[in-house]
C-alpha cells in the first residue's frame, strides 16, 4: 500500500510568518511517516511548507497515486495549534483533490481534532482524534488487509451510514523512545536552511524532546497530547542531533517543546552527553519562571549551549496571572529573568493582553514590568479562546461570528472585552514600537564606553525609534474605548 504524506501548514498563506522567513520543517509528521514506513508501508512525502497553494499537491498525486492521503499536520508547531482557517481550507481542498481521484484520506491536527464532524464532512475518510502515530497506522493496516471496519481503532473519527462515529483516543505514549527518528530523509531541508541563511544568517532546525504540559493554565488548548508530560532519553535526543550532523549543517536548534527539561536531571544528563560526542549545540527552549529560580536549574542548561529562553510571563499584573490560573508570581519572573542574564542567557517574554477584565492599570502594570525587566525579546499575542478550555467554554457563547483567527498575525479579540477589537490591535504596534525604544536605549547604555558602529547606529536610531513610540501611543489613545 503507498502512503503520501503532507501536512496542511503553507507558509505563504500566514503573511507575517512567510515575510519572516524563519520557518520548520513539520516535525510531527516526519515522525508518523516514519513509523509507517518502518511497519512496512511504501511511504513518500509532499511538503506544502513553500508551495503556493493546494493545487501545488495534484500533479503530486497524480504521478505518485498513492491508496492513501495522510494530511498530518505538526503537533509541535504552535503555528498549527492555532488552527488558523486559513489552513483548515487548505485542508479541504486537498482532501477534496485527493477524492476525486479515488484516494482514501487521512487527518491529523488540533484543528481536525477539535471539529471532526467538519472535516468529515469535507471529503475525509478518517480523522485521527489526538496523538495519531499509532491510530494511522492502525487504519491503514485495517485497509491493507481489505477490512473497512474501523470499529475498535482508538482515536479514530469516521462516517457510518451517515452518521459520525467516533473510538474514544487511545493513551498517550508514555515511553517515546519506542518511536522511531523522523524520517529526515523524506524532506528537502535546503529551501529551509536558505531562508533562514538570509533572513537571520544561521540555519535552526527544530526537534521535540517532550510531548505534553502538565501545567493547567486556564487558556492553554492541548489537543493532541493534553495534560500528561512525557519526555525522551537524552541518550535518544543525541542520536538525534548526531544523525541530523551528518545529513544537514545547522547552526542552531530549536527545541519545539511546551516545557523543555522539566525531568528532575535530565538537562544535566544531556548536557553531559553532548559534551561527551562533542556536540557543541546553539539553542533556544520554552520554560516557565518559577522552573528558573535556582543556579542547579540554569547551569546545565548553560553548559549544555541554550541561548535562548522563551517564558510565558503573559503579564505583569498578578491579578490577571491570577485569572488564568498560571500558577506564577510577578516576582519569579524577575527572579528568572536575572538568572538566566546572570548565566549569559537570553530571556524573552511572551505577552497577552486582552484577557477578560483586564483593564488599563494591568496593561501598564505589563509594560513597566518589560521596562524593568527589559527582555532580550518579546512575542505578543490576544487571548485566543480554543476548543477544550476553560477559557474557551467561559466565552463561547460569543463567538458567533468568528471563531478562529485566519493567519498568525489577525490578532483578533473574538469575544467582549473591556476596550474593543480595535484597541488590541493598536496596542500591539503601542508595544512593539516602545520595546524597541527601551531595547536601543538599554543597549546604548551598556556599551556606551564602547565606541563602535553598533553604538554609533543606536545613536542615529534611537530618536526615530522615539518618535515611532509617540506616534503609536498617540493613535492608541485615539482608539474609543466605549
């Protein structure tokens, strides 16, 4: 039986990604495609990653025709876990592609997860409910084998005599080491590595190391792997990064997990183990504040080459972090962020504003906190309510007209609020513009002993970066608030 697999992430049809350029190949999918061909099937894969569109997949299906389509998009990727509609169309539309051609499909992804019926509905045979790996192949076993009976497959959705019907999901894996290494050999890494080469000068590729968040912040849609944290052997991530050396020089690495090492020592065991193979690793990670407090919990991460520390400080009012059940302090963050600066890492912010009953006060209090603090970086989003929250099942019943953002940068409040649509929206640019005062003055401050191009540029662009700030605060404040 020949299996294609794609994924339904097309960079071009997320504006500020594509303008970006700093895109990942789709790890979750290389690791299904993996595990089905290691079981025997004859597996190829189409990465729509830089393709123009769905019909960029038929001349694909038409020269490979496979018995089966597996559109399984990548679980690791926040970018899928937005279930941007964008991508949602993309998917029906190959889906649809593929029925006419009498090929069977197959899809994984939060979004398909989330709305099963609708993609059923839309030319799929199957959805996979959860973490897939071994739902599709299951299925495609059940077809090889002439049954199409699929009664029994845990986590599978289909339609029978009209009706939707559903397996309840299967457990997650809790020993991901049984699974094999993504099929790296399947993915043409080059148009990566040249987009990152120029938009950032260095080639970063992304790897998971654990799947799951054990964290219940009340906002946080996991989907596909949910509350339970597992993680692999660090034994098993280093052979990992040792095949990937031989086949691709990156330079950087982006571990695309939600919390990165929570294992009690497993950061000290891989930074170990790369030092013993001589690994000498670039890297950035996402982690929580109060995970970030001690010397024992930075030090290895230090050795090991983290670069980059990604924490979800979302505000600076303790009120709002209240609200969204973090389970963090003002004060950690400011605790984790000296740290990580005393250790030579970089912290960086992701902000959310527009979490119902937040107010000015709150707003303000996130700012000073970023100018106190002042972040190597900051990512700003609106709260976004998705299937299988508590935030979401508190203001669902206003999101009648829209539910899901179209591309990464819509930004769009969906639900009411305290200030309208309008004012997150400028707030964001209010944001950004000040951060970038505040970063070109910290910067000049410390190297001001130094004189050098970098300091001389500063100097030219702080007065633009300025003005830039006082046009942006001035349109906020022209936003009606009623």
């Amino acid at each position: 039986m020949k299996v294609l697999f794609t994924h339904s992430y097309f960079l071009r049809f997320d504006p500020k990604q594509w303008e970006t350029q700093q895109p990942y190949a789709p790890y979750g999918t290389l690791t299904a495609a993996a595990l089905v061909r290691q079981q025997g099937f004859e597996v190829s894969f189409f990465d729509v990653m830089f393709a123009h569109g769905p019909e960029d997949l038929r001349p694909v299906l038409k020269a490979e025709r496979p018995d089966v389509l597996v559109i399984y998009d990548d679980g690791f990727n926040y970018l899928t876990k937005m279930c941007l509609t964008n991508m949602r169309e993309a998917a029906f539309a190959m889906a649809a592609m593929a029925r006419q051609m009498g090929i069977r499909v197959m899809i994984s992804s939060s979004d398909s997860t989330d709305h099963y019926a609708d993609y059923l509905a839309h030319d799929t045979d199957v959805v996979l409910l959860g973490e897939a790996e071994y739902t599709v192949l299951e299925v495609l076993q059940r077809w090889q084998a002439g049954n199409n009976d699929l009664q029994g497959i845990a986590g599978a959705a289909w339609m029978q005599e009209g009706q939707v019907a559903n397996q309840p999901r299967r457990p997650v894996i809790r020993n991901l080491d049984e699974l094999p290494l993504p099929a790296w050999d399947l993915v043409n890494l080059k148009p990566y590595q040249i987009a990152w080469q120029i938009s950032t000068g260095y080639f970063s590729i992304n790897i998971g190391t654990t799947r799951g968040c054990p964290y219940k912040c009340n906002w946080c849609a996991k989907p596909i792997y949910g509350n339970r944290y597992n993680a692999r052997s660090p034994e098993h991530v280093v052979e990992e990064l040792l095949l990937l050396r031989t086949k691709v020089k990156y330079d950087h690495i982006w571990f695309c997990d939600d919390i990165f090492g929570l294992k009690p020592g497993w950061v000290k065991r891989f930074a170990e183990l790369t030092r013993e193979h001589g690994l000498r690793l670039r890297f950035k990670i996402q982690s929580r504040a109060d995970l970030l407090l001690e010397d024992a919990q930075i030090e290895p991460l230090a050795e090991a080459g983290c670069e980059t520390v990604w924490m979800g400080a979302e505000s600076g009012s303790q009120r709002i972090l209240d609200a969204m059940d973090k389970g963090t302090t003002i004060a950690q963050i400011a605790q984790a962020t000296a740290q990580l600066k005393k250790h030579g890492i970089r912290p960086a912010f992701f902000l959310q504003f527009g979490y119902p009953g937040e107010t000015m006060e709150d707003i303000e209090l996130t700012l000073d906190m970023v100018k106190r603090l002042m972040p190597e970086d900051i990512g700003i989003s609106v709260s976004y309510p998705l299937p299988g929250t508590p935030f979401y099942d508190r203001v669902k019943a206003e999101l009648v007209q829209k539910a899901n953002w179209t591309d990464s940068d819509e930004l769009a409040l969906m639900f009411n609020n305290t200030y309208p649509p309008g004012f997150y929206k400028q707030l964001h640019r209010y944001v950004h513009a000040m951060y970038r005062i505040q970063r070109a003055r910290y910067q000049q401050s410390k190297d001001a002993s130094v004189f050098s191009l970098a300091y001389l540029n500063r100097m030219v662009r702080i007065p633009y970066y300025a003005w830039q700030e006082q046009q942006e605060y001035r349109r906020l404040k022209q936003v009606p608030v009623s």
